[in-house]
C-alpha cells in the first residue's frame, strides 16, 4: 500500500531523515521506533506532504505522491494524529470530531461512529459539549486519535499515541488501533518510544537512529536484539556527554 523509497528530510543544515525506506502493506500494523530526535515525526510529516521530501520516493497504491499537497493526500484517505494533539481548542470536543469527518458524506455512518468513539472514551461523551481547551493531556490524546478515526482512514499514521497517557488509557488505545486494524482491515503506521508496547501490537518493525533505518523485522526478532536498545541508550549516553 505505502513504499518509501530511500527518503530524505532536511532542515537547512539538519539531517533528519537520511534514505529511510519502508513499506506498509494492505491491513498491516507497521512501528518505527528510535530515540528521541531519531527523525521520526520528520518521517511521518514527509509521508503527509507537511514536510517537503528532500528526494527520495513515496508511493500510495502504487502511485507516486511524493509531490502531492497534504490535501490531496488527506483525499486519499492518508491520516496523521499528529504528535502535541493538535485539537482546536476553542471549538467543542463535538465539534473537533465532527471537524475529522469534514469530507465524508455518510452522515449515518459518521453518527455511529462518533457514538462508538464515545462510548470507548466516557471522559470525551460526558465533556462533549464544553470547549475542548478543559480537557487533560491524555484526553486531547483520546479526542485526536478519534478525529483522526472519523477521516476513515486507508492508512493511519499515529505518532506517539501514548505520550502523556497512562498505563491504562495506553492500553485502551492500543487495543483500540488493534481492533480497527483487525474489524476494518485498517493499516496502521505507529511512531513509539513505549517500544514495548509497540512491538507487542505491531506485525514489523523499523528502528531509526540519527535519521538512518538501522533495523527492521518482526518483533520478536528485535525485541531479543541488543541494538534496539543500543539505539536508544547510545543515543542517551551521546546526550550526556553532550551535556556535560
Ligand atoms: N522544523 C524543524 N527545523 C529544524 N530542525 C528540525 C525541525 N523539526 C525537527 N528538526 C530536527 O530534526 C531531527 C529529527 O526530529 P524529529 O522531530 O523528526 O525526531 P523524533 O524522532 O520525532 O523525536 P521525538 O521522539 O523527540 O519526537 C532533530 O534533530 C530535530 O531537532
Ligand atoms: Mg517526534
């Protein structure tokens, strides 16, 4: 469904991404895990047109969208909840839903499942009609994920779905990406630094390291290999010697 082809990201000087290739096939769970400053948000924004690819292919279905605005993208059913949420503020809980099915034209559907959204997340049904500014972290987190969800997705990019959630809502968000992918058939393509839980629910892995791919493969594959742990803790201990 999704092919990267040796992507590139710059940021004037900066390097983010350094020919990263990847694939997401039809009805896969797909991680990209790394450190902090590994290049993955700068990956998942490449993917969605909102950076620039430097060169470097994408292809959707097959069909080259490397140059593609996000707009079109967006139309072709590509989502991205992005990382700090990203919820208007100043509208409803509903209403930031409602914004996420802007373009669909099955009102029934829609209803449904923003009923369904409800009923998973108790804390957005019970504040939907207060300005989403009240909500705690973890439950803007819950509000973009089910504005993302009502775009009905072909393929949905999370990035870091869990940060500033706890333990328990993380758990009912990955069981909700688990159960979409299962019922709907749904790909999804999830940044994470909760490696743990990412490999448990993913089918592959990439890991990125100062913008490079420097592992892929099945979780258990990774899980048992001392670099993925390297990749995050080299990547530590190089900040501290940074920092003093
Ligand atoms: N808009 C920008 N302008 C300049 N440099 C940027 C910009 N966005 C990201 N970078 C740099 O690109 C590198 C990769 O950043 P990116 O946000 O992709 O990392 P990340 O893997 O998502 O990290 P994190 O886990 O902390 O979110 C970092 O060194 C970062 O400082
Ligand atoms: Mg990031």
């Amino acid at each position: 469904m999704l092919e990267v082809n040796d992507l590139h990201v710059r940021y004037g000087r900066v390097h983010a991404v350094r020919g990263v290739s990847l694939k997401v096939a039809a009805g896969e769970i797909v991680a990209v895990l790394g450190a902090n400053g590994a290049g993955k948000s700068s990956l998942l924004k490449a993917l969605m047109g909102l950076e620039p690819a430097d060169s470097g292919s994408i292809k959707l279905d097959g069909g080259d969208i490397t140059r593609w605005p996000t707009s079109r993208r967006v139309r072709e059913r590509l989502v991205l909840v992005p990382e700090g949420r990203r919820i208007v503020t100043s509208l409803t809980v509903h209403e930031n839903l409602l914004m996420g099915a802007f373009a669909r034209k099955d009102t029934r559907t829609v209803d449904a499942e923003i009923d369904a959204i409800y009923a998973r997340f108790p804390n957005l049904a019970a504040r939907r009609q207060l300005p989403a500014s009240v909500l705690s972290g973890g439950e803007q987190q819950m509000l973009a994920i089910g504005r993302g969800l009502l775009a009905d997705p072909k393929l949905m990019m999370l990035d870091e779905p869990s940060l500033g959630l706890s333990p328990l809502l993380t758990r009912t968000v990955f069981a909700l990406i688990a159960e979409l992918n299962r019922q709907r058939g749904l790909a999804i393509l999830l940044v994470e630094q909760n490696t743990h839980m990412a490999l448990e629910l993913a089918n592959r892995a990439y890991v990125l390291e100062l913008g490079s791919k420097v592992m892929e493969g099945a979780p258990s594959d990774l899980r048992d290999d001392p670099s993925l742990r390297d990749a995050y803790l080299g990547r530590a201990e190089k900040r501290k010697t940074v920092a003093g």
